[in-house]
C-alpha cells in the first residue's frame, strides 16, 4: 500500500477500457467483494457539450494462470542423477545442483549452463556418497530471480541395510524405521500364499505398523518408495 502499481494487474499495473469514439473519465470506483472492481464516471462525444452521460466500466480480475516458476525435476529410475525441462523464457544463466545426505544442507556440486534451444536437460552424479542421496536444482536468471526446484531422492530410497524391523518376533506391533525421509512409503503385508494382510502408507522415517489382527506366523513385509522395492521377513507371535 505504498501507493505504487501493481504489476499483476492488467498490463504492467494499467487496466484500460474503451467506449468507442466516446471520450470517458472515471472519478469514483469500488472493490466488490468478489474481487471485481467497478470504476464510474461521465463520457461524451467530440463537440459534444453534453457531460451528463454515464461511463460505468467494471474490471472482471480475470488472471492467465502463468506457468511456474519452475519445472518438476524428476529422478532417473536407478542411478544417482535427474532431469529437468527448461525454465519457460529461456533467461536462466544457469542450474545449480545440490546434493544432500540429510534432505536439509545442500552443497553446490556442479553448474549446468543453459543452452538456447535445448529443452531437457539431464544430471548424472559422478561420485555420488553411499546410501540415499537428496538433489535440488536452482536456477539463477538474468532478470536475477533465483529459485530452488522440489527434491529428489535418488540411489537405493529404502535398501535392505538401512531397513530396521523391531520387534521380531512382533505381538501387536512392528516398528519399522529407514524408510525415506521426503518420499511417501507403501508398506504391505503379504503371508506366505500371496495373500495381503495389511497394508499402510508411511510420510516419514519410521513407522509404527499395526499387526494384532494377524493370526501367529511368518509374514513378508513389503516396502515401495519412489519405484523401489524391497522386502523383510518378520514373525507374528
């Protein structure tokens, strides 16, 4: 409320509406509810000395959803790396990639320059750390905007060695932790004809799964995060 425009509006902040060959000035207007803004005043015609007419003119705020700010990247299935399209304007310098091993503190590992013309781009880590590894990608433009891509896992999102099942034997409930940290994990499971028994989605690290309906045996527990998949085997008591 500093009193400058607002680029969002009409064209660069100037909304104009014409009334053919009538000349028109608007002296009050009004914000509806609605959003939409109501502007009235008078108009009249060349050599026309009549300034009784009404102009009424209402702006509809009807916005042109923009395309975001930035394309999803997304990650290749069973290597260390991603791809991306394009920024749309083609005014980025260049991408920076990011790697973490806690999904939180990223460090620059490489720059991918932009080049006119080319529309997808793609990111392999050569000495990518052992266990799961986090990317994120920031643009940096020459209109000096600067944004940050959503994360991607990338490596094994759940494998065996980092799996924990507690405990086994299990009574009423088995504790499962390891699991991916940003990527949603399906957790099913399965007896030993194939049947399912139970199954849950898991938004964190660790779960608590719910197992007292289970009759005493062996089961699989089965575990898919990001296209991965890998399976342990528990007891119920």
């Amino acid at each position: 409320m500093d009193g400058s425009l607002d680029s969002t509006f009409g064209e660069n902040g100037v909304a104009i509406a014409g009334f053919n060959e009538i000349d028109a000035a608007g002296f009050a207007g009004i914000v509806q509810d609605d959003g939409k803004i109501i502007v009235g005043g008078s108009g009249y015609l060349p050599d026309d000395n009549d300034f009784t007419r009404i102009a009424l003119v209402r702006f509809n705020n009807t916005i042109t959803p923009t395309p975001p700010d930035f394309a999803k990247i997304q990650k290749w299935q069973g290597h260390y790396g991603f791809s991306w399209d394009d920024w749309s304007g083609n005014k980025t310098t260049y991408y920076s990639v990011g790697r973490s091993t806690n999904a939180s503190t990223f460090t620059e590992i490489a720059q991918v320059q932009d080049v006119k013309g080319i529309k997808n781009y793609k990111y392999q880590d050569p000495a990518p750390p052992a266990g799961i590894v986090y990317y994120q990608l920031t643009a940096y433009r020459t209109d000096d905007k600067v944004v940050s891509s959503n994360i991607v896992t990338c490596g094994d999102d759940v494998p065996n060695n980092f799996i924990k099942l507690y405990p086994n034997p299990a009574k009423n409930s088995l504790r499962i932790e390891g699991l991916s940290k940003i990527e949603k994990t399906k957790l099913t499971v399965i007896d030993l004809s194939g049947n399912i028994k139970v199954s849950a989605i898991a938004t964190a690290d660790s779960y608590t799964l719910n197992i007292a309906t289970l009759k005493p045996g062996n089961y699989m527990l089965r575990i898919e995060s990001n296209g991965n998949m890998v399976s342990r085997m528990f007891v119920k008591e």
